[in-house]
C-alpha cells in the first residue's frame, strides 16, 4: 500500500517542554460505577488542569487525550461534558459551546456528536492532535511539519507521450457555464436589516443592529426596490407587491429584492443569474454543453438558525433552479462545506462511519440522476461515494466530482489518522479513473469546492498535487474549485513549491469560480468557458455580472446582467490565438501580478466583479499576498510563501 514516511521527530515541535505529568496522567481514569454527573464533574476538572498549562499545546493536546478516554468508555457524555466545560470557563457562549459541542440533533447544527466520533480515533499527542489544535484550536500548537508521502506506487510511471498536452483544433470550440457559490438564504426578506451586527450575514428575519436606530432611514427617498418579485415557472420575471419597508424605523439599512453586499442571495437573485445565462447564450449563439456548479448551496446563516430540514431544501431549491433555467444542459456538480448538516462534516466509511451523511448522499444522487444529469451508475457511485463520481460528456471528455470536506480544515473526522494520504478513498477513485483515462487519450476535468491550498489540510494538499502532477499536462485538461468568492486562479509548480516557480516548472492551474451570492462585498458574476472540442484545454473565460449597488434604486427592475472581461485579454499578455488558456499562460499573469501594481489591481477588480470593495492596490500593504495566494497550490507553499513576504 502506501508509503507514509511519519518524521516522528518533527511532531514533538513546540510540544517539547514537558512539565510533570498531571494528575490524571497517571492513569486513565475509569468511570465505572459512577453516576454521570459525576462523570462530567470529574471529567471538566481534568480538563480545567490542562487550561493552567503554560505551554498551550500541550495542554490542548492534553485535553484531547482526557476526551478521548472519556469517548473510549461512554462517548455519549462527550457532548454534555464539553459544553459544560466551554461554558464554565468562558471560552465561548452558551450559545457557541453548544454549537461546537453539544449533541447533533435534526434542529440543531451542533458537531458535538462529530467531535465525540473524532476523539475515539484521535491520536492526541501524534500528529492529528498537533494538527487539530493547531487548526481548529486557533494556533494553540504551531504548525507541525507536514509528513513527507509518497503515493507513486498508486500509479504506473508516467510515459514519455504523456509528458505534453495534445495541440488544441483550430477554432472547433464549445461552451460551458461555471456557476458556484449561491448560498441561497431562505429567511431573506425585504425590509430586514442590511446592516447587522449581531449576525455575521444581514437580510433575514434574524438580523439586527445591537444599536438602536431610530428616525427616519438614511436610505429613504433614496432606495426604492422593495418589492416582492419572482421568476415565474416559465421563466419570466414578475415585480411583486411593493413592500412598505420605511414604516419599520428600527431598520436602518432595509433589504432590496435582489440582494445586498452584507448578505447572501435571495432565491430571486439566484433565479436571475440563471436567467441571465441562459438569455445570454441565446442571443449570442453559445454552444452550451454543460455547465459545472463548483457548490456552495447553503446560506452562511447563524448555526443555530440551520435545521436538517432548512439544508435540505436549500440543495432542493438550488438544484430545481438550476434545472427548471438549464433545460437540458446537464449539470456536474460538487457539494461545498456548507452543504452539509452540521456544517462541514463528512466521515470516512472505513473506520465505521458508513452510515453518517448518507441522507445527504441519497438526496444528491436521487435529484441528480433525476435531472438527468447523472445515469444510474454514476447516481449509485455518488450514493456510495460521499457525492463524488465521474461521468462522461456527450463530447466524450471525462468529469471527476470530488467532495472536498475529505480535505476541510473544518471536517472532525479529517484528524482521524491524517497522516494517511487517502482515509476517504477519494484520491484511489480519482487515481482511478485517471489511469483509464490516460490509458486511452481521454482528457479530465477535475471539479471540487475548497481549493486544498485555501482551507484544505497539508498533507491532502501535496497528495492532491502528486495526482495532478502525475497526470499533467496529457490528461488534466482543467481543474475547477469555488469556496473563495472571489475570481480567482491558481498555478501549479512541479514538486509543488519545492523546485523554483519558473516557466520550465509550470505544471497546471486551477480556475476559481467566482461566486452569485454577494456575500461579502462582491458583485453577483458567473462565467463561460470558451472550450477546444478536440482536446477540451480552455482557449477562454467570458465573465458576466450585475452591478449589485445599482439594483437598490432601480424601482425593483431586474439587474442588468453586464459583460465584465475575458480571461484572454485582461493581462495584455502576448499569447497565441491558438494556445490555450494553459498553466504557462497563467504563470505569466502570475508573475505580472508578481512585479505589476497595475496586474495586481487588475486582478483584485476582477475578483471582486468591480464591487465598491475593490482594494486599492497603489496603497503600501495592499494586494501583498496575492502573488502567494495565485503561485501556491498546496498549503505548505502558500505559508512558505507568506512566511518569506518583507514585513511591514
Ligand atoms: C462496580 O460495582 C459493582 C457492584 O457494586 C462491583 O461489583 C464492581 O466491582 C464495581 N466495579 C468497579 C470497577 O469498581
Ligand atoms: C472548572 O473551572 C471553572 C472556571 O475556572 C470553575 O468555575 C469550575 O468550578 C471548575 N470545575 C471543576 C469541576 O473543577
Ligand atoms: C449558560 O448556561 C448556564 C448553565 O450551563 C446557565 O446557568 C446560564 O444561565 C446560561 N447563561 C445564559 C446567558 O443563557
Ligand atoms: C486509524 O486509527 C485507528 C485508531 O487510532 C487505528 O486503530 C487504525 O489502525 C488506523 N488505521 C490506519 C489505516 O492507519
Ligand atoms: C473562429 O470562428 C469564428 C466563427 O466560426 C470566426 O468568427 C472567428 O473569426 C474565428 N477565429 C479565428 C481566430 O479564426
Ligand atoms: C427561518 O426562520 C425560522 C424562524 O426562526 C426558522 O424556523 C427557519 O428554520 C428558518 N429557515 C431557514 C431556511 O433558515
Ligand atoms: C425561482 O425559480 C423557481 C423555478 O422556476 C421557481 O419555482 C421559484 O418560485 C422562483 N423563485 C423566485 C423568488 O423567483
Ligand atoms: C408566464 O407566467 C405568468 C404567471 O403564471 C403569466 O402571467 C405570463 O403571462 C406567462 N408568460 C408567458 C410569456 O408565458
Ligand atoms: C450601520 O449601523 C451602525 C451602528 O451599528 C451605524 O453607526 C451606521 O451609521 C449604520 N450605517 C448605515 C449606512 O446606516
Ligand atoms: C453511465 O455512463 C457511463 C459513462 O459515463 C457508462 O460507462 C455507463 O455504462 C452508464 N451506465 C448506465 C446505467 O447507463
Ligand atoms: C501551454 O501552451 C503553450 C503554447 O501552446 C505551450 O508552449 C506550453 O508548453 C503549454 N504549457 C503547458 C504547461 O502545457
Ligand atoms: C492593458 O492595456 C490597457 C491599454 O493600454 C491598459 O489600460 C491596462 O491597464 C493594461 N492592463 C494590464 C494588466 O497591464
């Protein structure tokens, strides 16, 4: 199997200092015999000691193993006694505790329940529990030093035909639509508070202002469209009512119809992207193939606002607007961090887990095969699979799903055994089919939400870039990622930062879909694809958006869904009409915005879709890290990165 070389001697990092052993070190304690109360008394005063720790990590990595015996013997009370401990010592609110560690239940989005399954399996002083407090414990353990790993025995070696990607056809392309990032929010409504602080996301019935307003509404006689409007079933728009949003002098800053730079999307606005695309391709004669969905469904609404019912009809809502707008343009789709019940959670099926999620599971393959999207196989792979699979287009090349909780920071039961390359089984699939692939001169596209470099672990990160590294340039014809909102991209070094970034190591790059939803601070954009039919390499992108700002006072009209730039001419890079938008043509965009303050500020106008965010880049400490963020593709190289950035 695999090879995993562990450098025991790095984990030990930052956890060197070690103090006398506490107390309950001396021996696991055993709960036989005792009531739970007394249990979870015993249980928060263990964990109290680990708080008087004067070396952080250690006592966090402390903690994990007194949970970790506590969820050994009766894993049921982990939630009760975590909670009671994050309460009593103040390291959240009632309200936060619960949510991190109380029990999960239908109508409540706590992770209590996956942080129990975690620590059965944790090693705590090994290199999940560095990693974990690391992480998900705000740092309190430095970084540990990835484990080295090699995979290479997962594939054969690479032949020599296969180290250059086939010539594209001359001008024989088609179309593919690139949406991500709806974030639908069910409980927005017109009128709520656009401008919250008691919820990070503004605009539904939940939000408020801690202070108070009073008086008249500065955006009264100013903004105009409250109205509840819809896209009818076919597919035309219908300005509603006229909501009365001024009566309410609570609300200083009242919802429009389409959406509002603090908040995420409205169905309304959702349904008018689709719109948008679709008349688009219309009157322009686009040949749309199929559109990808790069996931991200549901709303960044307060956890305890989230029910099991509410995730499930967010993905339901999302995938009937893609379909009712779309028709018969298949639709390959990947789930995101968020479209999950409680958030961020997927659990490996191999250490026991096979039944956690799979509502979710059955839900995607159930709609996708019955859009039409996926066949029956691929529906029962994606069924079993947690909603992965591959699929063959019409055009014959090949599309690669992958569900990227496998790799989220955020996933519990991704510290389970980190130092396995592939605890999901995902990367063997991916492998898999690469193999087949190859093997008869079929490209892939690659299609996932977190980008491994932004939000992944390190060490899924650097598998992740051994693949794409093995099956480039010949088979990878493109990789696709969501997450960050922003339009964005990634180049891929050879040996992933290890060798130099020049031209001679350029081995691919990611395309980052830019996001619908506003949130934060974005124009609402998608884009198209200009795509060779021969060797499906990407000659160009086209993005749309719609100026967000000018729908608050158009009297409720529709936004004007406007042409923003194309990918091929935005750098003023010299690059053959014939070559495709390759890894080679992105390093050079990669080191304008290196050496250019007019790339760098070129790019942040595209990442935000011109919104009123858009950072100055001619101001010192501006746009500096973005040349890391577009030159790294694993998380090793980007804090590399980071770390060798001049300080200011
Ligand atoms: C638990 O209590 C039972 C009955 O009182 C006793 O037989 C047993 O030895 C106790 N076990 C432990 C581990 O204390
Ligand atoms: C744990 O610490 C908190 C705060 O310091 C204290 O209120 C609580 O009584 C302690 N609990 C136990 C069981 O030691
Ligand atoms: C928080 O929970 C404790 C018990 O766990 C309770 O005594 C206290 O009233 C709660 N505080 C708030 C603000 O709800
Ligand atoms: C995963 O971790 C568990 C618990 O620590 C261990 O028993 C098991 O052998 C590990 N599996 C692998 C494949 O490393
Ligand atoms: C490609 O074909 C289109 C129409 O088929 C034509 O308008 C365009 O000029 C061609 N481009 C090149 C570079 O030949
Ligand atoms: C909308 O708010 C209501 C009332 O708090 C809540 O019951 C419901 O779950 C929320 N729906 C969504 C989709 O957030
Ligand atoms: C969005 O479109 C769907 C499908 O056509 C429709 O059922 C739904 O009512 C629409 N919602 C809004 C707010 O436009
Ligand atoms: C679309 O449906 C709406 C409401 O059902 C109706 O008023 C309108 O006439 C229809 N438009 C077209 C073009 O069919
Ligand atoms: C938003 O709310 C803050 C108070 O929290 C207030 O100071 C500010 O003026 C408000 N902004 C607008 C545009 O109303
Ligand atoms: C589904 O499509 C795949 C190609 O993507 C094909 O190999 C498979 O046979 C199809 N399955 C069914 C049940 O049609
Ligand atoms: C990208 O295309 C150019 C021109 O066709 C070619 O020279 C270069 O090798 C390609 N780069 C990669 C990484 O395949
Ligand atoms: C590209 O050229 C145009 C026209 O000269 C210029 O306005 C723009 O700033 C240039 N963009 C970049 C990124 O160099």
């Amino acid at each position: 199997m695999n090879k995993v070389t562990y450098l025991l001697t790095n984990l030990l990092l930052g956890c060197n200092i070690v103090f006398a052993l506490p107390f309950w070190k001396r021996a696991d304690p055993s709960y036989v015999n005792q009531s739970d109360e007394e249990i979870i008394q015993s249980v928060v005063g263990q964990l109290n000691e680990t708080l008087k720790n004067k070396n952080k990590c250690t006592g966090c990595t402390d903690s994990l193993e007194i949970g970790k015996n506590l969820a050994l013997q009766r894993p049921d009370l982990v939630p009760n006694a975590f909670t009671e401990w994050c309460v009593v010592t103040g390291q959240g609110s009632n309200g936060s505790c619960s949510l991190t560690y109380g029990k999960s239940t239908v109508t409540d989005s706590s992770t209590g329940s996956d942080v129990a399954d975690m620590l059965t399996l944790i090693n705590p002083t090994g290199y999940d529990g560095q990693l974990y407090c690391h992480y998900v414990q705000n740092g309190k353990c430095p970084k540990p030093q990835t484990p080295v790993v090699d995979i290479s025995d997962m594939w054969p070696p690479k032949a020599e035909e296969h180290t250059v990607a086939p010539v594209p056809s001359f001008n024989d392309t088609f179309n593919v639509l690139h949406f991500s990032d709806f974030h639908i929010e069910l409980n927005y409504t017109v009128g709520a508070e656009a401008n919250c602080t008691t919820t990070t996301m503004c605009c539904s019935i939940h939000s408020s202002n801690r202070v108070k307003h009073t008086g008249k509404s500065s955006k009264e006689g100013k903004w105009d469209s409250f109205y509840e409007s819809t896209y009818n079933d076919n597919l035309t728009f219908s300005k509603g009512p006229y909501v009365d949003v001024f009566a309410n002098t609570d609300i200083w800053v009242p919802a429009t119809s389409f959406g509002n730079y603090q908040c995420d999307s409205p169905e309304l606005l959702v349904n008018s992207s689709l719109n948008s695309a679709i008349k688009y391709a219309k009157q322009n004669n686009l040949d749309v193939q199929f559109t990808i969905f790069t996931g991200d469904i549901i709303a960044h609404d307060e956890s305890k606002y989230l029910t099991l019912e509410t995730a499930m009809e967010s993905e339901e809502f999302i995938f009937r607007d893609m379909k009712t707008n779309l028709g018969n343009i298949p639709v390959y789709p990947v789930l995101g961090n968020h479209d999950t019940y409680p958030y961020g959670e997927i659990a490996p099926e191999q250490y026991g887990f096979a039944n956690k999620f799979t509502w979710n599971e059955n839900l995607m393959a159930d709609l996708w095969q019955g859009y039409g999207w996926l066949n029956f196989s691929e529906a029962e792979y994606a069924r079993k699979h947690y909603t992965g699979y591959a699929v063959e287009t019409e055009l014959g090349l090949k599309v690669i799903s992958l569900n990227s909780n496998a790799w989220l920071r955020q996933n519990y039961y991704a510290f389970i055994n980190s130092t396995e390359p592939d605890n999901f089984g995902q990367f063997k699939f991916l492998i898999d089919e690469l193999i087949q692939s190859e093997a008869i001169n079929q490209r892939v596209w690659i299609v996932a939400h977190v980008p491994p470099a932004t939000g992944g672990l390190p060490l899924q990160a650097n598998v992740f870039a051994q693949i794409v590294e093995r099956f480039s340039p010949s088979t990878i014809a493109g990789i696709f990622f969501g997450h960050t909102h922003l339009d964005q991209f990634e180049v891929m070094y050879a040996g992933s930062g290890g060798n130099s970034k020049t031209i001679e190591n350029v081995i691919n790059n990611a395309w980052i879909g830019q996001s619908v939803t506003p949130f934060v601070g974005n124009n609402p954009s998608w884009k198209y694809y200009v795509v060779d039919k021969k060797t499906f390499s990407i000659m160009d992108a086209h993005n749309m958006y719609a100026k967000l700002d000018s729908t608050y006072s158009n009297n409720g009209e529709e936004p004007k869904w406007l042409y923003e730039y194309s990918a091929r001419s935005a750098y003023n890079i010299t690059w053959p009409l014939t070559s495709p938008l390759n890894a080679t043509y992105w390093h050079h965009v990669a080191q304008a915005i290196n050496y250019s303050v007019v790339a760098r500020q070129t790019y942040n106008n595209y990442a935000g879709r011109l919104s009123p965010s858009t950072p100055n880049c001619a101001k010192s400490n501006s746009c500096t890290s973005d040349y890391c963020f577009v030159s790294s593709f694993t998380v090793d190289e980007y804090d590399d990165c980071m770390a060798a950035l001049p300080k200011h």
